[in-house]
C-alpha cells in the first residue's frame, strides 16, 4: 500500500494538482486529484492514527500507476507500507 509520508506538509500535494476535500469525520483528512483518466484520493482519520493512504479509480488506472502518483514518489512524498491483514 502507497502512504503519504507523516513528515510531508500537506500542502505539498497542491503543487501536484490535488485539492484538499470535505471529508467526514470532520477529523479526517483528505485530498483529490481528478483528470480525464482516473480518479485518486488521498485520505486517513488522522495523520498519526492511519496515515494518509492513496486510493485511484477507473479500470485502467490498476493497470499501471498514474503519473501523478510517480511524481510523488519522484519528490520523495510517499512510502510503501505493508497492509495489515
């Protein structure tokens, strides 16, 4: 599972095209990027209890990692961590 890194200031993912969202719990955090192939979220209940997880949309999108994504990983934004089972 991809992860936004705890040390990264959020406002970083603005830079890359994501908006910041409304999410509920009004506690949570979460952060959108839409374009004319996929769909990717970035959301957590809080930065210290799970992290902020990236999720993308639309079937191709599993196919391959969106180049938005790569750009992260490229700036040193996000990490991979071992799901729980």
């Amino acid at each position: 599972m991809l992860k936004i890194k705890d040390n990264v200031d959020l406002k970083e993912l603005e830079k890359f095209g994501f908006e910041k969202t409304e999410m509920y719990p009004p506690s949570a955090i979460g952060y959108e990027y839409n374009d004319n192939d996929c769909q990717i979220d970035i959301c957590g209940l809080t930065i210290n209890e799970l992290g902020l997880t990236i999720c993308y949309w639309k079937s191709h999108c599993h196919y391959e990692i969106p180049v938005v994504i790569y750009n992260l990983i490229q700036a040193g934004l996000v990490e991979k961590v071992e799901e729980n089972e």
